[in-house]
C-alpha cells in the first residue's frame, strides 16, 4: 500500500511539473488579474495627512486564434479612495471613486516549456464615478494600457501570472493620468477543439 502510494505522489509530481504547457490554437483562455495599493503619509498637524487605497480586479477571456496569440475581452474594476486631513474641521475628508473598463485584450505567449513570457495591451471604454461629500459625478473616457511578465504552468490547463504594467486613461475636460504597478493572477486553458469533436460524433438515436 505505502509502494502503491509513492509510485501515484511521483507520477503526480512528474504530471504538474513536466506536462507541457498547452497555448495552441483553439484554446479558450480565462483568466483574471489584480493590484492592491496603499499609502500613507504626512500628519495631522501640518494638515498633510493623506491616506490613499486602490484595488483593481480585471477578468478577461480570449480565444487562441493561432498558436500563443489569444484575441478576446477584458473587463476591469477599480475602487480607489484619497483621505486627507482637514484641521479646520478636525476630521477626514474622503473621495471615493469608482471605474469601470470594458473593451478588448490581445495576449502573446512566448516559449515552449512550463515556464513562459507572455505580453498583453489593451484598449477600452472607461465610466468613472466619483462620490465627494455632499455630490456625485459620472466622466467616461479612454483608456488603453499593457503588461508584460512570466507565466507558470502548473499543468497543462492552469498558470499562475505575474507581470509588470503600464496604463494611460484621459477623461473629458481632465489630463490624461498613466499608472503603473505589478499584477499577480491566474489563466485557465479550456480545451474547446476536443469538446466539439466529441459533440460532432455523439452517436445518432432513432426518433419514436
């Protein structure tokens, strides 16, 4: 039993790290990223004091139309949030804002073994909406970007990324703002070709 045991914990071993990472054409490619940012600074008496937090979550999914280049859509979520210190007050004032991006993705995978590079740029419609004390605005604007890292495949089905990126996004009636930062997230390879063979040779059945 303990034999038994050993030889399936090798053959599992040699299945995630030696199984060929699979980025053919006609792969189905979802995937997802995200960011986390924060920072603080300065104090309340120089009326300084600013807290910044943002979080970004993009889910994307693309279809491999010829080998290591999947085409397809991303959507992006984002919440960020500035407090800053108001001493006449004596509180925190803080401005939330929300984004929303949707639009298209193309995704390059370079290399052959477990390990490789991929690039990705992007391009999409933006909706910001912004809560202050006391009032709401909506903007929508433009905004394109792209990325670029390493990807490690567990098998030949499932990647753990990380990369680095670079976005630039203007809004009507404000400067264009670029920002930068390190993702980390995780791509899942469906196998579309197999599945429709098997739903094109299903066997016939004879109506009543």
């Amino acid at each position: 039993m303990k034999c038994g045991n050993k030889i399936l914990m090798i053959l599992l071993i040699c299945f995630v790290l030696y199984a060929p990472a699979q980025t053919e054409k006609h792969k189905l490619l979802v995937a997802g990223s995200g960011d986390l940012w924060w920072q603080g600074s300065g104090d309340k008496k120089s009326n300084q004091d600013v807290r910044r937090f943002l979080l970004n979550i993009s889910p994307m999914a693309a279809y491999f139309v010829i080998n290591n280049l999947a085409v397809g859509g991303r959507y992006s979520f984002g919440i960020s949030t500035v407090r800053n210190y108001n001493t006449n007050r004596n509180r925190y004032e803080a401005t939330t804002v929300f984004t929303s991006v949707v639009g298209p993705v193309m995704k390059y995978y370079v290399g052959k073994k477990m390990l490789k590079g991929f690039m990705m740029a992007h391009a999409a419609y933006t909706v910001q909406t912004t809560l202050r004390r006391g009032g709401v605005t909506n903007k929508d604007g433009f905004n394109t970007g792209g990325s670029a890292g390493l990807a490690y495949f567990f098998n030949p089905h499932v990647a753990l990324e990380t990369g680095a990126f670079l976005t630039a996004s203007g809004f009507k009636g404000d400067w264009p703002a670029t920002r930068g930062g390190i993702s980390v997230g995780f791509a899942i390879l469906l196998d579309t070709k197999s599945r429709n063979a098997a739903l094109i040779n299903l066997p016939e059945q004879n109506l009543p």
